[in-house]
C-alpha cells in the first residue's frame, strides 16, 4: 500500500509535527528513569521486593488501562485536547514523584505520569493520521525512533544525574521535556480554534468528530483488528519478559558475569532502533507486510532457540536475534493508520490494540518467573517465549490481505 501523494512537511502543520515528536520523546522516560536509581530512592523512601515489583508492573498495566480510556477522552474533548491533559499529566507526575516523601506517594505520582505517557501512546497514531495522511511512514518512523531514545537515554543518564545531584533531580528533570511537549499542542489548539472560527463565522468552533462509542464496540467483529492486536500482544509481552529477565538468563545459561549481562540487555533495547528507522517506511511500500510479521516471528524463535540449545556459544548473536523481534511493535502502529481510512477509525483502533497488548504483556514477566520457579531452569520459560511467538505467524496470514476495518464492520 503507498501512501496519499506527500505534501510539504511543515506546511500549516509545524506546530503538529514538533508535538508529535516531543511528545515520544517523552513516552518512555518515567519508564527507563527510576529502575537504574531504586538503591538512592531506597535511603529516603523504604522499597523491599515487593514494593519494587509494583513499580516495575505499573508501566504496561497503567498503558493498558489507558487504551480503554483514552479513545473516549478524545471522542468527548477532542484529539487535541486529550494530548495536552496527556502532557499536564506527565509534568505534575514527574515533579511529584521527585518530591515524594513515602511510598505511597511515588506510587501514586508513578501512576498520573504513565497516565499521560499512555494517552500519548494510543494518541500518537491517530494524530498522525489526522495531520499526516499523506506522510504515515516517515512520521511514524521519526516518532517511533524517538521512543527508542526516550527508553535509551534516561537509562543512561539516570544513575550519573543521581550521583552529582541527587536522586529527586534525577526523576524530576524530565518534567521539562514534558513541558516541551506540552507547548506545540497549545499552538495546535489555539490554531484550530481560530480557523474554525474563521471558517464558520461563530464563536464557538466545533471540535471535529472523534470515535464513537459504537465503532469502539464494533472492533471486536474485525479480522484487521484482531491481527494487530495478535502481533503488539506478541511484542508487548516478549520484551517485557525479556527486560525482567533477560540478564538472570544469561548469567545462569550463558556463564555471563552480571555487568556483561546487563550489557546485553541494553543490546537488546537497542535493536528496536533499526527497526522503528526501516519498518513503518518498509510497511507503506511493501503489498504483503505479512512479510514483515514473519521475520520479527523468526527473529524471535531463532534467538530463543540459540539461548535453549547453545547459550554459551553465541550469547551476543542470540540477543541481536531476540531484540530484532520487536520489529512487531512498529508494524503494529503504523498498520493502525495504513488500515483505517479516518482518524477517527485510528483512534478507535489504537485503543483496542493497545489496550489488550499491554495488558497481555504485563503477565509475561510474571509467567516466565512462575515457569522458572517450577522447573529450576529456563528450558520452559523459553519455550514459552516460542510459542507466544509462533502466534504472530498465524497475525501475518491474517494480514496477508489488505482491508480496511471500517469496511470489515459495515
């Protein structure tokens, strides 16, 4: 499938593309910033096993959550409006989990910034398609990379910023992006209200129609639908286990000694960059992306077998392998805007995606430690992983064909 014939990227549409683009770079930034910091929150803020645990499962329970409601947050305000609440969210959230004084506390700041970092994920792909039909691949590229640096970045810098400055500025610098992200969709709103104005000569300027309630209900009845749902399940649930684990697999299978295992894991982090720079451009061009489902479905088997049958002779290769996988992820948000013919479709689409994927992969780190508890190794975990796997196949044929959700519920 190509794509509407492109116009000039800025024209009458900056504003959108710099709150797009500052809006994934701060998707992932609560995620990636308090993990590599828990021993300096830890002197101030008492955080035992369990605690941690919850912390740790809050991001794709948070997001799933988040898919259920932010398609009606837009049907009921407006796109617009539902990513500026989005961006509020995340700058009260970080700069109160930087003055947290208790546990309770961090928690309940934890969950308003990866409630505004939720929205932005179910919002960025009908944004995308509202502003930028004709420019899908190449914008989803550039905010998708972006992502992968919003997940890079804070994990990197995180423990030295505590170091020099203290924890509570570690977890708070992050509010100023968050700040960046929120100004351009000020800009946008005010835009659309003037020339709304202009065009209807009224007062009040209508909002655009968002999803409603019953194209949201109807998904449940489309193949298309289901397949992104299969295959975002698929890479959701993947790299949330391997991010949990991924560093005790290689220092009990593969003899690594921890620093070397935590290197592999940002590899391993590292391989979505690739991805997310060739994938949503490779997806608008190519007529059978079922191609694309299939080599991030081989990608993951053959780095999952490498660590079942050899684990010690190529460790690097098997995680190049297993981190390819998650190509899945940007197939799976560009195909949102590639197979809905509006924004409102995309909305209603996003959200039913993402909801069911991230709530899928908040239960893949619990199940691979349950199947190690039980067997005292990772053979089973690990199979596990391959078989979850193997279901993106079965999403690859059923997107073989191209069709449009609306067209599969009328």
């Amino acid at each position: 499938m190509t794509e509407a014939r492109p116009l000039p990227l800025w024209l009458g549409r900056s504003a959108a593309l710099l709150g797009i683009l500052l809006m994934a770079l701060n998707l992932r930034t609560a995620v990636a910033a308090i993990s590599p910091i828990t021993a300096y929150v830890a002197t101030d803020i008492p955080l035992d096993s369990v605690s941690l645990g919850l912390l740790g499962a809050l991001p794709p329970i948070a997001f799933a959550i988040c898919g259920l409601v932010a398609p009606r947050i837009a049907h009921r305000f407006g796109l617009e409006v539902a990513l500026l609440v989005a961006s509020v969210a995340m700058v009260v959230g970080h700069l109160a989990r930087a003055f947290a004084g208790s546990y309770a506390i961090l928690l309940a700041s934890s969950v308003v910034v990866l409630a505004g970092m939720g929205f932005g994920n179910i919002l960025l792909p009908p944004i995308v398609k509202r502003y930028f039909p004709d420019r899908i691949g190449l914008v989803t590229t550039s905010y998708v990379t972006l992502m992968s640096f919003s997940t890079a970045v804070p994990a990197l810098v995180a423990a030295p910023i505590a170091v020099a400055a203290g924890w509570r500025v570690s977890l708070g610098v992050w509010a100023f992006f968050s700040v960046g992200a929120l100004v351009p969709w000020v800009i946008v709103k005010v835009q659309h209200r003037r020339d709304a104005r202009a065009a209807v000569g009224q007062d009040e300027a209508p909002e655009l129609a968002d999803p409603a309630p019953a194209l949201v209900r109807g998904l449940k009845r489309s193949r298309t639908a289901w397949a992104l749902t299969i295959i975002f399940s698929v890479s959701a649930l993947s790299a949330y286990a391997m991010f949990a684990w991924l560093p005790a697999i290689l220092v009990q299978t593969a003899g690594l000694a921890p620093l070397q295992a935590g290197a592999l894991l940002s590899l391993f982090g590292l391989m979505g960059l690739p991805a997310a720079l060739a994938i949503p451009i490779l997806a608008t061009r190519m007529r059978n992306v079922g191609l694309l489902v299939y080599a991030g479905v081989v990608s993951f088997l053959l780095g999952y077998l490498g660590l079942v049958v050899a684990p010690a002779a190529a460790p690097v290769l098997w995680v190049i392998l297993a981190g390819a996988g998650p190509l899945l992820f940007p197939v799976a948000l560009v195909l949102i805007n590639l197979r809905t013919r509006s924004h409102q479709a995309s909305i209603a689409l996003s959200g039913f995606v993402q909801s069911i994927g991230y709530a899928v992969g908040a239960v893949g780190p619990i199940i691979v430690g349950i199947l190690r508890d039980l067997t005292q190794g990772w053979t089973a975990a690990l199979i596990f992983l391959m078989v979850v796997a193997l279901a993106g196949a079965v999403a690859g044929v059923m997107l073989t064909r191209t069709s449009f959700v609306e067209d599969e519920l009328s």
